[in-house]
C-alpha cells in the first residue's frame, strides 16, 4: 500500500547514457513534483506536473524531461547523463489546492561515472 | 523571491535532552505555508507537520511541538526528551499559497540532529 513509488532505488551508469526514473503515487493526487537532493543534501525543485500538464519548470538543463502519461505517474528521462547530474532524485505528489501537503517517493539514488 | 533559513548545521545532544531545531523564512507572500520534514538515515522525507500562515497557534504532537511566531518569522521545532531514533536530517520548508497548488516547496539546508544514547 506504498503511496508514492519509484523506481528503481539505485542507478549506477556512465557518462553520457540516457536512463529514466519511474514515479507512481496511488493518492489520488492531482500534481506530481520532481526534486533533486545533491550531495549537500540540498532539495530543489525542478518540475511540478498537473492533471498532466507542466507548471513549473525551473532552471533545469533541456536534458531532463519529465513525462506524465496519467495522473499517478511521472517518470523523469535524462539523456546525455553527466557526472554533476549524481545526486538523489525526490517524487513527490499532492492534491492542487494551495495548502496540500507534498508527499515524497523514497528517492532514488543515481551515480553517473 | 522566498527563502528558508536553518542556521544550525548539526546538533548534537545526549538522548533525554530537549532540542529546538531553529527556522527562519522570509517571503512576500502574504498567506503561505510552512512545513517539516525529517529524513532518517534510510533517506525517505518523512512528513511532520505542515503550518498556514493565518493560524499562528502552537502545535504538540506527543514528544514533538511547534513554535510559529509571524512576527520573528521564524517555524521552530523542539523534541522533548529525545530519542536515538529522532536522529536525522530534519528540514523545513516553506510553500506560497499565491502562486497556485502546484508551487514546489522551498527548503532550508536541514539540520543534522545526533542523538548519542
């Protein structure tokens, strides 16, 4: 009965490869969201997708692309992976109404060599 | 443009003492909201509680309580009695209310609570 999933939990790969990151929320949620956790533990927000439609997208390179085939998923593609895109990668979703609370996915990890 | 500020990096203390995580945020918005998450050493964002800014009443939720003061704008946290499990990364955050539901949420860096038994 997990309410917000992705997959997979851990991505090692190479420089310059493209990979795709899956995120399912089973809330009933309307808005789905992408933030990335660098190495800081820094969390900033790159894309907020709803009823299938971008929002927001902020100051992310064009090599990352989230794509929202229905509202209980958003899966985040990268292509052309680059050392700095290392860092962990949050979904997360909520209800649109301005006050919802944003709930996380479990993260999932991913190390470019 | 909205910022969240958690001046205290790392907190160390001894388990059974107090501890209050500080918040201080700043924004234009007049009707925002204020949230806290914890994130244990598993990694997951674990929600606490989430704050509107017309209700400045102070929360208790069994060893944890909330201090909103709009006046200092500042959110802070205090575990009474801490435990070695309430060690982790604990970050607030702060969402505007202006800008639509699908706003994201601006986080301060976290503090890094330890708490030696």
């Amino acid at each position: 009965d997990t309410a917000v999933s992705q997959t997979p939990k851990y991505l090692v790969t190479q420089m310059g490869n493209d990979k795709s990151i899956k995120c399912e929320q089973n809330l009933g949620h309307d808005t789905m969201y992408w933030y990335k956790q660098d190495s800081k533990k820094f969390l900033k927000i790159m894309f907020s997708y709803n009823n299938k439609e971008l929002i927001i997208n902020e100051t992310v390179p064009n090599r990352f692309s989230p794509k929202s085939p229905d509202k209980a998923h958003l899966n985040l593609h990268i292509n052309s992976l680059e050392l700095g895109d290392s860092a962990v990668y949050f979904c997360a979703s909520s209800h649109l109404t301005g006050q919802e609370t944003q709930y996380f996915g479990p993260g999932t990890r991913l190390l470019v060599l | 443009a909205q910022k969240v500020t958690q001046a205290q990096t790392e907190i160390s203390v001894v388990e059974k003492e107090d501890v209050t995580l500080d918040c201080v945020y700043e924004t234009r918005d007049t009707t925002y909201y204020l949230f806290w998450y914890k994130q244990p050493p598993s990694g997951e964002l674990v929600f606490l509680i989430r704050r509107n800014s017309f209700d400045e009443q102070n929360e208790i939720s069994g060893r944890y309580s909330w201090n909103f003061q709009k006046s200092t704008s500042s959110f802070n946290f205090t575990i009474t009695a801490s435990q070695v499990v309430d060690s982790a990364v604990y970050f607030c955050a702060l969402k505007r209310a202006s800008g639509g539901g699908a706003d994201g949420l601006t986080f301060g860096k976290g503090t890094h609570l330890i708490i030696q038994p």
